[in-house]
C-alpha cells in the first residue's frame, strides 16, 4: 500500500517496524532527531508516546504521525499495536482544534478499524 514511500530505501523489515524507524524510513525524521525524542521520552519517564513527542519538538506533524502509523500497521498487522494505535489517534483528536484534522483522524481510526484492529 505504502510502497511509493521506500522507492530510495529498501523495504523495512517487519521485526524493525517501530515508530521512530517507520519515521526514518520514510524520510521524515533524522536520527538525531529520534534520538533527541527517545532522550526526552527517557528524560520525562512518562507514558507520553514517542509520537507525540516527536511533534511537541517539532520534528513531525500529526498527519506525518498518521501516515507513519498506516504504514506501522501495514507492516506489522494490527495486533499487537492496536490499543497504542488507538490511544495515540484518541489523543490527537482530543488535541485538534481544526474539525478537518478530527475528520481525517476518524478516517484513519475506521481504516485501521476495517484491517481487523
């Protein structure tokens, strides 16, 4: 389905299909910037997902993070990321102020919800 985002890298390997390498993979973040999101992640000891940290630095917007998660999902199957896959879009949309951006999140949360999550 996501093919055409690895045309300049070769396939990810599912057993490396976390977030942060998903990101990588697709262009999107640089390592320095996952590992300055891990140390913030590690520095806070929160239950806050890399994810959204990710974006509270900058380095990704939500809709990047959405794109990631499909491609995650694709990757892996839905199971065992399906309730971290489903808190992170409760999360976004309890964010969103823009009702375009709540819109396409439900879309994204029915898309994933039809792949057997």
């Amino acid at each position: 389905m996501f093919s055409f985002l690895f045309r300049h890298n070769p396939p990810l390997p599912r057993r490396d299909a976390n977030i942060g390498n998903v990101l990588l993979h697709m262009g999107l973040l640089t390592r320095e910037q996952l590992r300055e999101g891990v140390q913030a992640k590690l520095q806070a000891d929160s239950q806050q997902l890399l994810g959204e940290i990710l974006i509270a630095h900058g380095f990704i917007t939500r809709t990047q993070l959405q794109r990631a998660i499909e491609v995650q999902v694709d990757l892996v199957g839905p199971r065992p990321y399906t309730n971290q896959i489903r808190n992170e879009i409760a999360r976004g949309i309890a964010a969103l102020r823009d009702n375009s951006d709540v819109i396409e999140l439900r879309h994204v949360a029915e898309r994933l919800a039809r792949k057997g999550a």
